[in-house]
C-alpha cells in the first residue's frame, strides 16, 4: 500500500510542480475513507487551495483525470474536495502472493550499519521483581525486538542497581539479624526482609543509618569482606532474575550495573571540574542548570559520596567509547524524567554532541487493584506470584475450552504470562494502568490470548488446508478478504510507526484490529466445501495471518501458539 501512496504522490507532486506550487508533502495527507465503499485510499484536496487558488471541489476533480486503471488503481472519484482511490482488486490477490513469498515481509533495514544500546529492567539487586519492574522490562524487551526486526545491531543493557547506600544497610542488617542458611534457602525473599527490618528498626534507631553510611563508604574503598558479601547478595539475586528472563524471553548483551562504573567516575568529575561546571554549593558538587529551567544536577554529596547522575553520566560515556552508537534509549517510569532531562544537558554542556542520542523513554505508572509498589514497606506484588496466577488461571480457562489439547501447562505457560505482557503493553505507555485478570485474560476481547487464540485459529486452517498453493485462477476476492488483505499490507508501515514513536502499542493495537477482520473473515467465509479456487485463496489468507501475527507476537515478546 505505501508503494501505491508513493505513486500517487510523486504523480499529484508533479502535477503541482507545474502549475509552480513547490514543498508541499503529499504523502503527509492520505487518510482512509469513512466508509470502504468510498474507496481504499483518500487524499482531501483542501490543502491545496490556497497555493492553487481554487475550491478543493475543482482541483479534485482536475487531479482525478491524471489517474486511469492501470491494473493497480481501479478508478479516482472526486468527491466534495477529496480524491478516493479504488484500488483493482488483482492487486489484493498479487499483494498476498508477496505477503506469502516474502518470509521477511514487514523487516526493514532503516537500522543497517548502525548500534542502539537500549537500557532497560536494571533492578535493584537484593530486592524481588514487582509489578512496578514489567514495564521497563516488557516495554524495552519489545523495542529491543522492535529495532533487531528493523535492521540495527541492538545492545540490550541490564543497568543493575548493584551500588549505592542501601548496601551498606543491608550488609549491616546481614551482619545483625541474617544468616547465609537463610539466604540459601529463601533466597532475594530473604534479603528483601533484611532489607525492610533495617528499614523499620532505623526509624526508632537513627545511629543504624550511620552505621549504614560508614559501612557503604568501607564497601566503596574496596574492603575485601564487605565486597565479598555484596557479591553474594548479587549472585543470589541475579539466580533469581534470570528465571523471570528466561519466562518472558529476555536477554541482555550487557549486564554492568552501576558497580562497574565506580572506577570510572573520578575522571568525569575531574572532567567536570576543569571545564568550569562544577560548583560547590554547601559542601557538595553540583552543576547549576537555572538557565534551562532545571535544579542543579547533584554529583557529590558533602562527603564525596557518587550519585545516580555521576554514575549515569559515567555509564553514557563508557558506551559511546565502547560501542558507539546511533542511539542509546533508556526505558524507565515517568517519575525519572527530570533525572535523565539533567544528566543528558550536563553531557550536552560538556561538548559530547552525541548527548542528542540519548533518549529517554518514559511510562506510566503500573499498580494491581490500586495498591501503591514500596519495597521500603514491603507493600509489593511480586512478579513471579502473578505469573503462577496468571499460568493457574489460563490452565483453568483451557481445561474448559480444549480439555483434550496435549501439554495444556507449556500452553498456559504461554498464554498466562502472554496475558501480562500485552496487558502492559496494549495501551500507550505513557498511560498509567491497573492491572484487571477479567481484561487481562479474556480470549474474546483486548487481550493477549485473543491475539494468540486467533494466531492458533489461522495455525489450524493451514494444517487442515495441507499444501497451498498460490494459484487461484480468477477468481475475484471478495470485500471481507480485501479488507484481511488491506489490514496485512499495512504490517510494514506499523513497524516503521512503532520503531519511530517508540511505542510497542502501535503493534499491539494493529494485532488486535487484525484479529477482528480475521475472525469475521474467518465466520463468513468458508474454507471447506467451496470452489477449489476460492478454498485455495482463503487458505492463503490465513497463511498471511499465520506470517504476520506471528510477526506481532514475537515483537511483542510473546510467544505464537500453534494450538490453545
């Protein structure tokens, strides 16, 4: 479809070249008619008036006369100031002969040549995953995925949060009231406690908070048995992610967490210093960023201590020197914006001029029948406990619907968590959501295992259907078939839109308008019994929803399912 929209571009541009009207972007104006008996492609013609000096009613009737049937466009109606393309039917039927031909239809190559590191999940080590981390998680896997599909050479960046204080509270806390049998044995569920006792026990006892302090600043000056015990609180953590990642299929090129920039940020601060932008200001090192409407970005504390910046300044540096990227995206909540708006202006102040590569891509807030996520209060709903719902609950919903399917759990596995992660990602991420398992597992409705419930519904026509060919003689689709045809052409265009709005919604929305059309197609047009032509035709439409709803699937991070 784009390549006909080029077409009637680059025709309308000419035209208006002649008559001395230059610049205008005829591709920016198409829309999609009211009504699919208006014609397949619209273009309103009001744009044009004013440089033209004429109705839009006269010159779409004018531009109408430059388009005859040529096998692709069927026939160009002007109707009160709008140009409707129809475009011939063969085209439906040649487009899905490509559709089947092409097992790469929808890649691009727009990223070819070129690295984006995308920084995404990075939790805190020693604490559990928690509703609160799907976002980062699922919305950077899906772009990750997103980019991979359109050419780049992606670095996915596991940012751990394995530095700062909060070590030094929960090694003093391990020290008092912890144990390594009891680490061994509830594993982060142990550390997380620890880590919410000192918490809790701080508030009656502010000298734990000093002894916290001096027992990070020994941590960070290299003493060898507090080190050692920081590398056992990481280990025990990242066992534990890695069974999360490994559910969700999610992998990481790069797991250096801000410990690995300890000792590399003693040159950026010299850095800082000796290009003039570090003040001191009440004992600690700031840079001031009044004149861009920003507090100033904090970069030492009184006591010399690193902060987030100073470690993510750092981090920034070390990756354009490492893998010099086009881009380096960071997928964090909302709440973060200031922070990643203030370190990306200290890097564009210090002269890195790729600072404009760095990109920060926010969402919304993400809660569970409306509580509030605080590991501090320990007021959290763990990741893993709502997957083994989620599996439990999509177990049952099979039982009912497919007693007889064989490995019913592999399948719940696959839809239950298939549920969350298009849960997550079905709206725009900017939105704040709350997690609903009526919405969340319905196979009828906006959800994720109507998406692979449909998947597995075209799965089985192919299979039924055997060997298809792509010889359908003349026969003439008919409206519900263009329109599945229509919906699988625009897949491409969907990509581009997802990969450039950095929103996976785009194909989450797109799968589920797809699965519509489908399913209608699917209830009104039969496959078995009918013409051998028109049996052949129909089962290469499902051959073209089987390749690009797989397609959606997988960039969405969920996996396809042959049968449910």
């Amino acid at each position: 479809m784009q390549k006909i929209k080029n077409f009637i571009s680059e025709k309308i541009s000419e035209y208006l070249a002649s008559k001395g009207v230059e610049g205008v972007d005829v591709s920016s104006l198409f829309s999609k008619p009211a009504d699919s008996s208006m014609g397949d492609i619209a273009l309103p013609c009001f744009k044009f008036a004013g440089a033209l000096k004429k109705s839009p009613v006269v010159i779409a009737e004018e531009l109408s006369a430059l388009f005859v049937a040529d096998g692709t466009i069927a026939k160009a109606d002007a109707v009160k100031g709008y140009l409707n393309f129809f475009i011939d039917k063969n085209y439906y039927k040649d487009s899905l002969c490509l559709i089947l031909a092409n097992s790469e239809f929808g890649k691009s190559n727009v990223g070819e040549g070129k690295t984006v590191c995308i920084d995404f999940s990075s939790p805190n080590i020693a604490k559990r995953f928690h509703v609160g981390h799907l976002g980062t998680t699922v919305i950077g896997n899906s772009l990750k995925r997103i980019h991979q599909f359109c050419g780049y050479n992606v670095i996915g960046i596991n940012h751990l949060g394995d530095w700062g204080t909060q070590f030094g509270k929960l090694i003093v806390a391990f020290e008092k009231w912890g144990s390594r049998e009891k680490i061994e044995e509830r594993g982060v569920s142990e550390l997380a406690d620890l880590y919410v006792k000192f918490c809790a026990e701080a508030e009656n006892d502010p000298a734990l908070d000093e002894e916290a302090r001096k027992a990070f600043a020994k941590l960070e000056t290299g003493f060898e048995e507090y080190l050692e015990i920081w590398q056992y609180f990481k280990e025990i953590s990242l066992r534990e992610y890695q069974k999360t990642y490994d559910l969700l299929g999610v992998e990481f090129e790069s797991w250096n967490g801000e410990s690995f920039f300890n000792d590399k940020m003693e040159a950026v601060v010299k850095e800082l210093e000796s290009s003039g932008l570090l003040t001191v200001d009440e004992g600690a090192s700031i840079v001031r960023l009044d004149k861009y409407n920003m507090p100033p970005a904090l970069i030492l504390k009184r006591d010399g201590a690193t902060l987030y910046a100073t470690r993510d300044i750092t981090a920034a540096i070390w990756r354009k020197n490492e893998y010099d990227f086009h881009k380096c995206l960071y997928v964090t909540s909302a709440g973060q914006s200031l922070h990643f708006a203030q370190y990306f202006k200290v890097l564009e102040l210090m002269g890195k001029e790729w600072a404009k590569d760095l990109v920060h891509i926010p969402y919304g807030t993400m809660s569970m029948g409306g509580e509030k996520l605080a590991s501090r209060t320990g007021n959290i709903v763990l990741l893993d406990d709502l997957f083994d719902d989620a599996i439990e609950k999509a177990e049952k919903i099979i039982e009912e619907k497919n007693a007889a399917l064989a490995d019913k759990r592999k399948v719940a596995e696959a839809v239950g968590v298939g549920a969350i992660v298009f849960w997550t990602l079905s709206g725009s991420r900017i939105k704040d959501t709350n997690f609903s398992w009526e919405s969340a597992l319905s196979f009828e409705g906006n959800a994720g295992p109507y998406v692979q419930y449909t998947y597995a519904r075209a799965s089985s026509v192919l299979r039924k259907a055997g060997d298809v060919g792509a010889d359908f003689g003349d026969y003439e689709p008919c409206a519900e078939e263009i329109e599945v045809i229509k919906k699988l052409l625009q897949f491409p265009e969907k990509v581009i839109m997802a990969l450039n709005e950095y929103e996976p919604s785009v194909i989450s929305r797109y799968a589920l308008e797809f699965c519509a059309l489908f399913n209608s197609f699917y209830h009104n047009c039969r496959i078995v019994g009918v013409d051998e032509n028109i049996a052949a035709f129909r089962a290469c439409i499902a051959k073209g929803a089987v390749n690009v709803l797989g397609k959606c699937l997988d960039l969405l991070g969920m996996r396809r399912t042959e049968e449910i």
